[in-house]
DNA sequence: CGACAGCGTGAGAGCGCTCCCACCGGATCT
DNA sequence: AGATCCGGTGGGAGCGCTCTCACGCTGTCG
C-alpha cells in the first residue's frame, strides 16, 4: 500500500555541508556533547573529545554561523563604518591602515569585518538601521565632520561603538581613541620657532573637525609658547587645491611669511606649489610643514618635514577596545590618546632647498 | 496546584527586537502573510500589504537575518579576499578603488560586504574554510601572484568567485575581469617610440604576477611594431627602491639609455631618483614612463607620464558580475577586459624638464 | 448547477544550533 | 550507612524565519 510516489525532498539532495546531527552520530556521542566538545569542550570527557575531533577532520565538519548566531544572538561579526561619500577620501592611506589595524586586532578571533560606507545621506539611516538591526555585536566609526550624528544615534542604540577619531559631540557617553593633534599642532609651532621663523602662517583644516580644530589649538599654543604672535590662519579643506587657493590667500595676506604649517600633507603640496608659483624658495624664504606623514611628504618635490602619528596601532587599539567592549559590555573605557613626533624633512631645514638640484 | 514557581525566563526580558510574529499580530495576519509581504508581497492582498506596511513601521521591525539565513541558505553577504600579507600593498589606492567599486554595486541590494585578508599563509587555509562554510554567497578575489591556489580551491567549491586580475592559472573554469595590461605596455612602447627615444629599456614587475607579464609582453610587441631593438629589461618587485636598484643596473648595463618605462608609478619614481643620482635630466636626457596613474604621478618632482585604467568601473562590474552570479548559478560568463589610455605629463615632453623651473 | 480553476490565506514543519534540565554513577560527606 | 555532590551525558525545546501544503472563497465554464 505504501504506493505514494516518492515526493520531491524539500530540499534538492545536493550534497550539503554536514551539521551538528552528522557529526555526533559520526563521533559517538549525542548532539549535545559534540556542541560541547565544538565550543571549547568544558565537561566533555577526554575520550568524547578527541571522537568529536576526529570526526570534525572526517567530516570537514564546519558550524553553521546562521544557526549559531540565530540562538546565541550573536554574529561574530563587526561593523566599520566610514561616513564618506567620497572616493577621494576612501583613496587616503588613512582608511587602508584603520582597516589593516582591525583585522590585525581580529586575528585569532573569528569575527569578520564588514564594511559600511554611506555615499549619500540617504544611505546613513539604511545604514543605521542596519547596525540597529543586530546584525553586527559592534561597530567602528570613523569619524570625521559628519559623524556628529552616528556618534549619538549609536550611543542610544547601545550597541558597544568605538570611535576612531574623537567625535565632535563627546556630551554622551562615548569611547573613542585619537591621536594628540593638540601636540602635533604644538609640536609644529615648536620646530618653525626653533628654526628660527618668526613670522608663521597656518593654513588649517575645516572648522567642523575635530582634527583639523585640534591642529590649530595646538599650533597657537605653541606660538603662544614660544613668545610669537599668533599670525595669520586660513582655513582650507584638506585638498590640495583648496590648500594652493588659501596658500595664495595668506601670501597677499602677509607677503613677508617666513614660516607656513599646513594641517595635511596634501594640504602641504597645494601650499608648495603656491609658493613656487609666487616665486618663493622652499625652505629658503618659507619653511614649509605637513602633517601625517602620508607617502607624499616623501615624494614631493620638497620633501615635505610633518608630523607622524601612529596609526596602526591606533586602529589595532579600537579593534582591541570594541572586543573587549563586546565580552563584557557596560565597562565604558576611557578614551586613548596616541602622542605625535615630528619628521624632519628638506621643507624645514636651513640649508638651500634641494628641489632645485637637478637644474 | 499550580503551585509551580515562576521559573526564570530562558531569555532575560531585555526588550529584544520584534519578530514576524509579532508584527502579524500588530498587522492582524498570520506570520505566513506577514513574511510573504515583507518578501515583495506576492500573492498578498492590498489590504494584508498595507496593514503590514504600517505594523513594520510602527513596530521598527527589522528581520532577524540569522533565522532568515538559516532556511533560505544565503547569507546576502560576499567576501572580499585580499591574499596579501603586507600593508605596504593594502596601501596601494588600488584596494581603495576596489572596495569603493564593490560597494557602489551592492548599493539597492542588501548585500553586505565582508573584508577576508590573509596576512600569513596559515590564515590562507583559515580564509578558504571560512568561504567554504557557507557563510558568503560569493566572493571577489583580488588576484595577484599568489592567488594561484586560491583560484583553483575556490573553483572547486563551486562557490560563486570572480576574480579582479587575470589568475595566474586559467586552467579551468574561473571568470575574472582585467585590464588590457598588453595595451597599456603596447601603449609606452609607442609613445616613447614616437617621441622619437631610440634606446629604450624597462623596469618590468615580477615574473610571477600576470599584470607585470602582460604589460611587458605589450611593451616588446610594441617595440617590435616600431621596428626598433627589444632593449634591456630588468625586473623589480613594484616597489620603489627596487625600482631604484634596477635602474641602477640598467644605466651600468646601457648608459646609452633615452627612454624607460617603468610598470607602475611607484616605480617610476624610483628610477626618477636613479637617474637624478646619475646626473639625467628626465625628461631631457630620458624619458620615463610609468603605469597605473596613481596620485604620486601628479605630484613627483618630474610628473609623470602614465597608463590609465578604469579601476572602478572594473571594480562595479566585478560586483554585477558576482551578484548575477550568485542570482544564476552556472552561467561562467566571459572575461571582461577594460581598455587603458595614456596620460601624458611632463617626463615624456619634449620641452625642457620643468623640474628645474624654481632653480 | 456541479466541477474546477485560482487567488489569498493560515497552520505547521523544520533549517542547525545552543542551552536548560534531568539523569546517572561514583566519590565525598555526615 | 544513607545523604549529598558533581562531572559527564543525552533529551528536548526553541531561536525567527521561509516554504509547502491544504483550505476556503469567488468566479467561470461545461
């Protein structure tokens, strides 16, 4: 009687992965036990685990991360979010070292970076409601000028967030780790001063970064410091033909500027090529300065002396911090700050310029 | 005699997300409606649309993507691999471009993308049981030298792959997207040819990489089409100060040299500095090439003449290609191969050097 | 006027996993 | 001696979702 005719399985019989199931009944043991022995083996028997690790290399058994995540309520993955629409700003050096410093600080762990990038502002709420969704235990921000409101949406979400960069509303209650752009800012002031200059310009970065604010409250300390005036300041957007533009700007200015700090290197390049342009020597009648050693400062045709800042360890620092966040939650650390040196470079030193060597 | 003591939940009452129960509850259908509307609503009535319409909005639902992943079998993320141990590579604006190029087609899908970089060989094996877990749809390898195994595994899981970079082996069955590497050498060869150098050489990348293969397979041909010798070619590893060593050999080996073409710009500037140190003027007494128009082209001491390549279209197209892939299993289409220009600056011009102006 | 599409719907199974609970047997305590 | 504990184990529920299937219900045809 049993003439019903063979229905078509649910499934295609393609051969699938093996699961939990397979593979205790492989080992020996009940579900139970094999998912123990899977995750980290506390009150499994030596004889049942090492059954449950043959079997695995057997099997080539590999756990479902779907069903796992699905009752655990957690995806062993991590969100970076960088809030830039721009390709221009993805090329920066800046986001391939942030993104090598996480994966560095995941290793050994299982968890899986994804990328989020908003392009437009249309994608942020998709975005945000991505990272509500629980679909990450965590999330990067960079952050820049247009993170004030992922800091904030983020912070009510709970979701353990790490900022890289400090966020320009710190009001609430938020972690992040930064460079000390006060004491790179300093730090520039400093070594213009100390060679010498007296007249020192800056061209600083946008007014709605934190970055590019810290720079500049650095640089007139420094000024400050060193008994100078506090000069002229121009703000620029971190291009370097935005840079040139105001370079030209602060030269009708102050023509008798003996010193300039830009607040980028790229910055820096647009400013040297202002300088030439005006017929001005680099470092013979302006000393010139960058900051973040980004590949340029070496490459430009003044190499360019700037201010470096450890980066990597940075980035290694906020994957550390959003792990450790994510174990056990609530314990808001304190932010970190990583101090900033100073490279010296052709642009500052008082021996002719050597870009015209080869003339 | 229920006298049973409240037992503890299971789950702590931590207000979780709502589930598709609830929101057909809130919607007045049952759950089976409720999925089939949230799914693009076939074969729901307008009305049963509506209502969960609103109770999605009203409720903040957000579908658990671990339960939905579980029984459909797709993770609606992809992979990333980049087979690269060194920052110095991921450095390169090339990842960049490739990130934003992926991202810019997964936009209107919900389609994550997840970064796999394997640093060590160790993390290799760990990468490729990682992408045969199931826990992608797909991926995108950025295939260089040692992308070789990756290749033929990866096709042999059968998981949807395309690659960025003709694979060294294409023995078997893989889809991948280029550039025309053969034109863009034919390119330098011509141009330096018809700016009339006669002693030309190369600084060609490493033998075991296919892009470096190409464009001095392209190069030589295009010598050969000019009519003029096939010269001096040394190899380098793509970065600068390799590139700088082989051009020493080069001048040693030709000091009769008038023309060079370096494979990337990186290297380029390496020979630049060479041939400074040599006392050449660039491009009076050599011209230089260079490839990839990366943004050191633009800001070397002498810019550079280069070879331009569509990478982000590439990079879309790589992401479609996946994605209808993924949606269509079994239709390998055909490679595609984006054509490059040159870019002409001034270490090819006939003029004077301008590199010299500020002297 | 009965048969039969076809559409919209709801019940229910089950994806692969973790975790709670109950159980068992041997060691330890009173 | 019995009571208690505790390491190791298996049964079973259930995470939130999709998808098959069966069930009305209206409309159309023989």
């Amino acid at each position: 009687m049993k003439t019903s005719p063979p229905r078509p399985l649910r499934q295609a019989p393609v051969r699938s992965s093996p699961t939990l199931e397979d593979l205790a009944v492989a080992a020996g043991v009940s579900r139970s036990t094999a998912s123990r022995a899977i995750n980290g083996g506390d009150r499994v028997s030596p004889e049942a685990q090492a059954a449950v690790d043959r079997a695995v290399v057997a099997l080539g058994y590999i756990p479902n991360r779907a069903a796992r995540s699905l009752v655990t309520r957690r995806t062993s993955s991590i969100a970076l979010v960088i809030p830039e629409p721009d390709v221009r700003v993805m090329m920066d050096p800046f986001f391939a070292v942030v993104i090598t410093g996480i994966t560095e600080a995941l290793r050994e762990t299982d968890v899986q970076l994804v990328l989020l990038m908003s392009r437009t502002d249309d994608d942020s709420s998709r975005t945000l409601r991505y990272l509500r969704g629980g679909h990450v235990d965590g999330a990067i921000v960079v952050s820049h000028h247009k993170a004030d409101s992922w800091a904030r949406s983020l912070a009510e979400t709970g979701l353990p967030t790490i900022f890289i960069g400090r966020p320009w509303d710190t009001t609430f209650d938020v972690t992040y780790v930064d460079t000390d752009n006060v004491g790179g800012g300093r730090l520039a002031a400093q070594h213009l001063a100390g060679i010498g200059r007296r007249r020192l310009a800056t061209v600083a970065g946008p007014a709605d970064m934190t970055a590019a604010v810290d720079r500049l409250r650095g640089w007139k300390a420094g000024l400050a410091e060193a008994g100078l005036p506090e000069g002229p300041v121009v703000h620029a957007d971190f291009t370097t033909d935005g840079a040139a533009a105001a370079a030209r700007r602060l030269l009708a200015e102050d023509p008798d500027i003996d010193g300039i700090f830009a607040a980028s290197d790229l910055m820096a390049l647009g400013v040297l090529e202002a300088l030439h342009a005006a017929g001005r020597t680099v470092p013979g009648d302006v000393a010139l300065m960058g900051y973040d050693n980004h590949a340029v400062a070496e490459t430009a045709a003044t190499p360019l002396t700037t201010i470096t800042q450890p980066m990597v360890e940075m980035a290694v620092k906020a994957g550390t911090m959003l792990l450790e966040e994510i174990e056990a939650p609530g314990s808001h650390p304190e932010p970190v700050i990583y101090s900033t040196e100073l490279v010296e470079r052709a642009s500052t030193s008082v021996a002719p310029t050597a870009s015209a060597a080869n003339a």
